[in-house]
C-alpha cells in the first residue's frame, strides 16, 4: 500500500534532482562535489524504493531502501569532512586565493 506522504517526498527529491541537473556546472565547482552527487543520488534510490515497497517485493525493498540511505548517510559524512574538516580548509583555501 502506497502512503501519500511518500509519494510527497519522491516528488520534492525529483525536484531537488532537476534543480541539481540544471546547475550542475555550478556545483562541479564545490570541494569533492561527486561524493555529494553520489550521496543525493543514494537518498534519491532510498525514496524511490520507499515508494515502490508499497507493490512488491516490500521486506526486499525495505532493506535495500535502508542501504541506500546508510550509503548516502556515509557519503554526505565524508563529504563534510572533506569540506569541512582540516585537511579540506586547507584545500579550500588554497583553490579561493585566485579570486
């Protein structure tokens, strides 16, 4: 059974996913953007397994929704750490001297 607040949730990540889409050039520009690109792409599968367990396959699904939210969990993690933490305000400093 689909709940409608699921469906909610998948239409708004498809929307955050054209916003991405169509700035992506922008966002290529950010520190390690492709563990952020990787991190929202695994939440994005999350919904859509969410959404899906409601027809089929729903104990399958369930558990591979999880995995990918863990996996978007760890990438978001390792993305602020890059960003965030010692190493990549160095890094940051570094690439935003030529302004």
């Amino acid at each position: 059974m689909i709940q409608e607040n699921e469906l909610i949730t998948l239409l708004l990540w498809v929307g955050l996913l054209i916003f991405i889409l169509t700035g992506r050039s922008r966002l290529k520009r950010l520190l390690s953007s492709e563990i952020l690109i990787m991190g929202f792409c695994a939440f994005l599968a999350g919904r859509i397994l969410t959404v899906l367990e409601g027809f089929f396959w729903g104990d399958l699904l369930n558990f591979l929704e999880h995995g990918f939210n863990a996996v978007g969990s760890v990438s978001l993690l390792v993305w602020c750490l890059r960003v965030f933490g010692k190493r990549g305000a160095r890094q940051r400093d570094e690439s935003c001297s030529h302004f």
